[in-house]
C-alpha cells in the first residue's frame, strides 16, 4: 500500500506492505535509527514517537495507519549540533548512560513539556511512566526534566 | 516483530466497516491496537484482513444528555475521555482511565478495546457492570442493547459476535462510585480490583478473579466482605498471587471501593 507521511519536515512516500510496523519502516525503510526497539511488546517506551502531536509507541502501530501523518522522532529535536533545552540538559545531568531508553525519554518528555511547560514533580514522573531505564535509576531523568520545566 | 501478512481496510463509515467484517470470517476490527497488535505478534491470532476503525467519526466522541446519561463511543481513548468535560458527569470514568498504563498506552487505547478484549485482568469491565452501563451492538441485519451483564461472556469473549461492532456504550447518571485494584507498580497490570457503585444498594463488580466480572450485593460497606465471601470465589493462581491471596484481596478492595462509592 502507498504510505505517505512527513518526517521531521521531510515528505516521504513508500510502498508498504500492511504487516509492517511503524518503527520497522522508520528504521528499516526511511533509515531514521533514532527510535529504537526495546521490547516490541509495548513495555519499554523506546520506540516512542510523535504522531500528529499524539505521543505513540510506534511499536504498537501499522506504518499503514500512519499514512497522512506528521510524524516528529528524536532525530528532529536537534537543530544541527544544536540540541534542544532538553537534549542539553539530559546531557548535563547525566540522564543517560547507555542512551538506549534515550530517544523515546525526550519523546515523552518533549510531549509533556509541550502540552504543560510547568509539570509538577509528580506530573513529570507520571509523563514518563511508559519509559523503561535500565541504567540510571531514573533520577537523573527526572533531574533534567526537572531543570528545563519553568 | 514482522506479523503474519494481512491485509488492512480503513472505512470512513461503519456501514462500510460491517460490510468488511461480514464479507471474511477472518475480518478482525482494529481499534487501538493496544492489545490486539501483540497478539499478532505473539501469533496468538492472525486475522486476514484487519478493519481499522479509526476513520469513523460515529465511534467517537462522548455526549451528556440533560438527564446525565452520557453516551461513549468505542473508539473514544482513555486519554481524550480523562480530557473530556462531559465524562465528568461520572467521575469515576476518568479516574479509572487515568490509572490505565501510561501515557501513550493512554493516548492509543480505547474504551471499545478494553471492553472488547475483556481481558479479565483489564480496568473496564468491572467498572462498567459496577455502574451499569448498556452495550449497543451492530451488525449487518441492525442493533440491540445488552446490559454489561450479558456482555462479558468469558476470558476475550464478549457478546459482540463475528461481523458485529460495539457501537456505543450508555453509562446512567450517577457519582457515587468507587475504584480500588492492588496491582504491579503504580497504574500497572491488575492483580485483582473492585469497582463499587451505589444505586439503592451496593453493586460491587470484581475484576481478575473469574472469566468475567463478578457481581456482588450489599446493603452497606459493613457487609461487604460477607457478600463477596457468599460469592465463593475461586480466583486463578498465577505468579502474581495465588487464588487465595486473589479471593483475599477481592474482598478488601470490594470493601474499600464500596467506602469510596459512599463518601
Ligand atoms: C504496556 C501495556 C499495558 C497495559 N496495561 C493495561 C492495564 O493495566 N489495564 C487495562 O485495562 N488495559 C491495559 N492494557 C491494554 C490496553 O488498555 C488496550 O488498549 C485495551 O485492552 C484494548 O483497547 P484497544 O483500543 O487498544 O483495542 P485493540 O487492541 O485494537 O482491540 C482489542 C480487541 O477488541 C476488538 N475490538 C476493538 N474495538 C471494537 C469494537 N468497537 N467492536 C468490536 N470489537 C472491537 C478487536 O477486534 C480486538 O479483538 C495495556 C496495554 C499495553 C500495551
Ligand atoms: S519497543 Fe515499543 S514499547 Fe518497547
Ligand atoms: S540509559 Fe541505558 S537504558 Fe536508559
């Protein structure tokens, strides 16, 4: 089926076949390796895109449902080496050790501070509840969310 | 995970998706995906052509009558019914929601789905028999009623047969509810819950205990674990708990959603 999306401000438009996932044909098809594939069963959030605004584990979703979507992944954050607020300030607090969790963090993340640019603690930890860390322990995360929240 | 081929239909309108359920027995409605799509992957069920329902605008939405009986559509998501200033009406709908995963869990699933899926571990059902709410399903030849009672059939079987959709869930006025569940971290998976609602009496539906939920009677919160004890409960042993702890547990839940629903 033809599929039509936008990525990050690029238009793309592909042959897929219905059976494949969305975050199959982001890494396979468009080559955008960003998100990543934690557990493909729901759990780990590393796959977590924007999807018309909508955050969405893009491992539950059919590229063909995306079709028509703006679709916003990690790789769009950055504007060249310049990283976004949040991208420095997980740098700057350590927020990642392996980085695998990484990509769908400042997904969620950036969908939290998006949609309320003040998250209480409590709101913070509850916007990230579908992300897994295996390394940090999560505070440092937290921390960074923390420091960009106004 | 690459999934058994299928193919994949998207109706923009539900006439157009009963058509497409009822033209291939192996025609399986697609609502959040948040269940069914790891099914497929698990091979736990491979349908041949998936009807994605998400272009119907009739199945979305939620309405308040001037009574207070508000009307859902199935394919309206926990987050956008927590979003919604009408599902106030009966705060106990959003409350539950809210607690359902996370975030994008939240932002992808639907009301439909839960029930649906009737996965006996799932928040919905409960909370939908406890507050007696009314189940419109269509199919090809038209529509009928049934309460949540007649709904839930057994674990992942509902009343909705091959070629039929949930068109439409009817929940009566009412706030005096209650919610309680034990489960695996916060807004986890359900190890065993209890939704209470009071109308006259206590309606007390319990969740993870049996194939669907089980309904429950009392005259106050004081009588509650005896109801729920007369119900001689023989809940499932897993890794989680075994049916004992499950059969304890439905009986403080029941008691402390009953507490809630009388506040
Ligand atoms: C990580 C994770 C954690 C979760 N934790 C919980 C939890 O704690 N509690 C909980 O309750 N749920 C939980 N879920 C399940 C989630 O709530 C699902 O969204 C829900 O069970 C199914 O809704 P859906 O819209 O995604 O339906 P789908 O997965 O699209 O469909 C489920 C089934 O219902 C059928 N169906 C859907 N809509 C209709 C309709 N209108 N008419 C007829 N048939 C229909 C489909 O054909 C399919 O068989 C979790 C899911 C994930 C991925
Ligand atoms: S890979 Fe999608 S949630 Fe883990
Ligand atoms: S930094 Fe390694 S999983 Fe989070």
């Amino acid at each position: 089926m033809e599929v039509t999306v936008t990525v990050n401000g690029t238009a793309y438009e592909r042959d897929v076949e219905p059976r494949k996932l969305l975050i199959h044909f982001l890494r396979d098809d468009l080559d955008l390796t960003g998100s990543h594939i934690g557990c493909d069963t729901g759990n780990c959030g590393a796959c977590s895109i924007i999807v018309d605004g909508v955050l969405v584990k893009s491992c539950m979703l059919l590229a063909v449902q995306a079709d028509g979507s703006e679709i916003e992944t990690v790789e769009g954050l950055a504007d060249g080496d310049r990283l976004t607020e949040l991208q420095q300030a997980f740098s700057d607090h350590h927020a990642l050790q392996c980085g695998y969790c990484t990509p769908g963090m400042l997904m969620s993340a950036t969908a939290l501070l998006r949609a309320n640019a003040s998250p209480s603690d409590e709101e913070i930890k509850k916007a990230l509840q579908g992300n897994i860390c295996r390394c940090t322990g999560y505070w440092n995360i937290f921390e960074a969310v923390k420091s960009v929240a106004r | 995970m690459l999934l058994r081929e299928v193919e994949y239909v998207k109706p923009s309108s539900l006439a157009d998706a009963l058509a497409a359920l009822a033209a291939n027995d192996g025609a399986r409605a697609l609502a959040g995906g948040q269940t069914l799509i790891n099914v497929m992957k698990a091979r736990a069920a491979s349908p041949d052509v998936l009807v994605d329902l998400n272009g119907l605008d009739e199945l979305k939405g939620i309405e308040l009558a001037a009574d207070g009986t508000l009307s859902i559509g199935p394919m309206t998501t926990y987050a956008e019914l927590v979003g919604s200033a009408e599902a106030r009406a009966r705060p106990i709908l959003g409350e539950v929601c809210a607690q359902i995963a996370d975030v994008q869990v939240r932002n992808r699933g639907t009301i439909g789905g839960n029930l649906c899926s009737n996965d006996p571990t799932n928040h919905l059902p409960p909370l939908m028999a406890a507050v007696g709410a009314e189940l419109t399903i269509a199919g090809e030849d038209g529509e009928r009623t049934v309460p949540a009672s007649a709904f839930f059939l057994g674990v992942y079987m509902t009343a909705v047969q091959q070629g039929e959709l949930l068109t439409r869930i009817t929940v009566p006025a009412g706030k005096r509810d209650g919610f309680a569940a034990v489960t695996l971290g916060v807004d986890g998976t359900c190890i065993a819950n209890a939704a209470a609602s009071l109308d006259g009496s206590l309606r007390i539906a319990l969740g993870c205990v049996d194939a669907v939920p089980v309904l429950v009677e009392a005259g106050s919160p004081d009588d509650v674990r005896a109801a729920v004890r007369a119900a001689k409960l023989d809940p499932p042993s897993d890794v989680h708990a075994s049916g004992a702890y499950r059969a304890h547990l439905a009986e403080v839940l029941a008691e402390r959603a009953a507490r809630q629903a009388m506040r």
